[in-house]
C-alpha cells in the first residue's frame, strides 16, 4: 500500500482545533486526534482528502446522516469545515466527532493485550460492548424509516470511556449509511457483507445483522468466516466472485476456533445468523448476542441449574453447617467466574474474581484479526 503522508502535524491549528497526533492515514480519508481550544476537550478530525475538486457539501453526507439519526450510541457529530490541502490545492471537507479513546475494537484488543487482560475478561467485555452496538443497531431497524449502517466492521465501531468508568461502544462511519428500505446501493467491505448485498437488493436490516454476525465471530475467535476482499482489488469481476464465495462457501464452526467452554451450543445461533437466506437470521442483533453471551458464560446453564439449587440450598445449609460445627472448621471461600465484572475493574481484581476455566487460559482468545477497508468502488443502484 502507498505511503500516505498526514496533512496536518502536530500543534498545527484547524479552526479552533489544534491537531495532536494522526490515527489513521489513507489514500481518501485522514483521521486526526484534536484538541478542541476553546472547549479544551480532545475530539476527533475526519478529513476527506479527494484528489480532484468535488462538490464539498455532498462530502459531509456522512456527517449529515450521523447527526440526524441523533442515536446515543453513535459518535456524535460537532461540527464540519473546509481547508485547501497544502498539496493538490483540492478544498478538502472535515468534520470533527467525539473522540474514542480506546480506537476501534482492534485497537482496543491491542490495549487489552498490551494491559495483559485475561482471556475471559477481554471475552466478557466485548460481549458487553457488542450488546451495546447490538441496542444501537436494533434501534435504527426500529425508526420509522430504518437506517441500515451498510458498513459495520470491528473498524467503525469506536470505543469511549464513558465518566463512570465503564467502555462505551460506539457506531461510526456513516460513510455507506442507507436510509430507509428502499434504498439501493452497492458497496461494502466485502467479507462483512451478506450474499444478497451483491446482487440488486434492498438495504434492509438483515444486511446488518449478517456483519453484526461477522464481527461477534471475529471479536471471538480472531478470525473473520469467511476471508473475502482484499485492499486493492476494485474490479466488478473480482466483486461478483466475491458473491460467489458469499454464497456457496461453507461456514467453518464457531466451535473449531473458540478455544472456550459453550462453544458448540453456539454453532446453530451463528450458522442461522451468517445463513445465505435472509429469512433465517436472528430477528435482532440483541436476541443473537444475548443468546452467545448466555452459552458462552454459563448464564443459560446457571439458570437451568438454579431451580435444583435453590431446593438443595437448604438441605446443604443443613448438613454443611452440622459439619462444620462437628469439625470446627469454615467452608472454604471459592472464586467464581463471574459474567459481566465492569471494565473499570483493575486487572488484578478481576483476575481473582474470574478464574478462567483451564481450556481457556491454555490458548489466546484471539489471534490479531486483520483490519481491512470499504470498497471505495460503490455501485449505486436506482430506487424502484
Ligand atoms: N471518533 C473516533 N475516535 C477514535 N478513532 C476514530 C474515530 N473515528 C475514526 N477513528 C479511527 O479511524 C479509522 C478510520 O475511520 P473511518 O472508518 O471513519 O474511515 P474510513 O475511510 O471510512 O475507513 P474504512 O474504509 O476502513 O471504513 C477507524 O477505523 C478508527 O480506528
Ligand atoms: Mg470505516
């Protein structure tokens, strides 16, 4: 891939914005962490960098369309602005977002990695911040007009400290948003599409549900189902073999690559979810999610086991107590995996509290996934 150098450098000022450091350099799109001056907060700089002059307002149809859904779970947009590059002399578009500290999910499995995280509490926490995009998600199915995202991917959903020190998954890049359903378009990032975005389809909510279903998959297991796509192959030929593979390629288990407890429970809830046949898919991204989280947590068991619990407890209290005032000694404390221990829990801490069962902490919980982009090439189909 090219080099791409940044348009702006440090201490640099954008309006009332004076840059801090770049976090993403492409061809057609520079991300920069900002220092808002007169607020001083730190926000975040999306800057279009098209090489040829375009018409500047149609640039911020992404910043429009995230700001109009207004959804609390999507970065919220603050403002946009326009500065002649230094190097094409192109009017360049920019609009500045709240700041995710922690990156996207790639980066934040990078903290995690480097902070030393256990396998379960990385596990657990992404379950809890892909329930979050799951809400989200399903609220915006669930507007008048349904908003489909088009592009959701580990890559564009940000990740934010919320002030009581809890992460907060947020959804960004509106850059391939469709609303309503009878929108037609074609794009994508093609191992996150679901077959039938490759053919003449409306954008409806299933398309989403199916990349909610490739993410979960790869947050999980460190891989994505199906590896389709590439950097730069752009072509319509390469597209429609992608469909092919789409449409015909078994998906592996999620079994074969999740090295922990609950995983086969699993392979019914992912092998409906990455179906070819719409129709199959869960009815949510939150009832999917919901459903993963229970099996791989022990939660459904949990509940299974609770109501033989509950009618043991007493004779157990009874007998336990008698022995241990027989013997003179305490029942000894034990740790306990527990499910949903919050983020801000220090590493050791939840350490103790979560003993990862031995069939986890043997293997990683996830090889590096590896990121890669939308299709610039976007086909858009007429409206019926
Ligand atoms: N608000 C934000 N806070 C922190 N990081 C961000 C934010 N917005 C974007 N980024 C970082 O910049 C990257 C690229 O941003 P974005 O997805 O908006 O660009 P893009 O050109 O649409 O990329 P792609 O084609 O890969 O989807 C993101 O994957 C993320 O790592
Ligand atoms: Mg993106």
């Amino acid at each position: 891939m090219r080099r791409v150098h940044p348009v702006f450098h440090y201490g640099e000022t954008v309006d009332d914005y004076s840059v801090v450091r770049p976090l993403f350099l492409a061809e057609s799109v520079q991300v920069y962490e900002v220092l808002n001056t007169h607020l001083q907060r730190t926000e975040c700089l999306k800057l279009l960098t098209p090489r040829h002059p375009l018409d500047v307002s149609s640039q911020w149809d992404e910043a429009r369309r995230a700001s109009q859904t207004g959804h609390p779970g999507i970065v919220p947009v603050y403002r946009t602005g326009v500065v002649r590059s230094p190097t094409t002399s192109v009017n360049c578009p920019w609009f500045t977002m709240a700041y995710g500290e922690y990156g996207d999910l790639y980066r934040l499995k990078d903290f995690m990695d480097e902070s030393g995280w256990d396998p379960v509490r990385q596990r657990d926490t992404f379950l809890t911040l892909l329930t979050q995009v799951a809400g989200t998600l399903d609220g915006l199915h669930r507007l008048d007009r349904p908003v489909v995202h088009g592009d959701i991917k580990p890559g564009n959903i940000v990740v934010s400290g919320h002030r009581s020190g809890q992460l907060r998954a947020l959804i960004s890049d509106f850059g391939l948003n469709m609303a309503g359903e009878g929108h037609r378009s074609m794009g994508g990032t093609p191992a996150y599409m679901a077959p039938e975005c490759f053919e003449e389809s409306a954008a409806h909510p299933t398309r989403d549900r199916y990349a909610f279903a490739v993410m979960v998959f790869e947050m999980l297991c460190g891989r994505r189902p199906l590896e389709v796509g590439t950097d730069s192959a752009h072509s319509w030929e390469i597209y429609t073999a992608y469909a092919d593979i789409q449409k015909h390629a078994p998906r592996p288990r999620f079994s074969d690559y999740y090295p922990g407890a609950g995983a086969r429970s699993v392979d019914e809830l992912f092998r409906r979810a990455l179906s070819v046949n719409p129709a199959e898919r869960p009815e949510s991204c939150t009832a999917f999610i919901t459903d993963i989280g229970d099996a791989l947590t022990g939660a459904r068991r949990r509940r299974r086991a609770k109501k033989a619990v509950v009618a043991g407890a007493a004779a157990l209290i009874v007998v336990g107590g008698g022995a241990a005032l027989a013997t003179g000694s305490h029942p000894r404390a034990r740790f306990t995996c527990r499910a949903h221990a919050p983020a801000r829990m220090s590493w050791r801490a939840s350490t103790l509290l979560r003993r990862a069962p031995d069939s986890m902490r043997s293997k990683p919980l996830m090889s590096r996934p590896r990121r890669t982009r939308t299709w610039m090439f976007t086909r858009a189909v007429p409206s019926r």
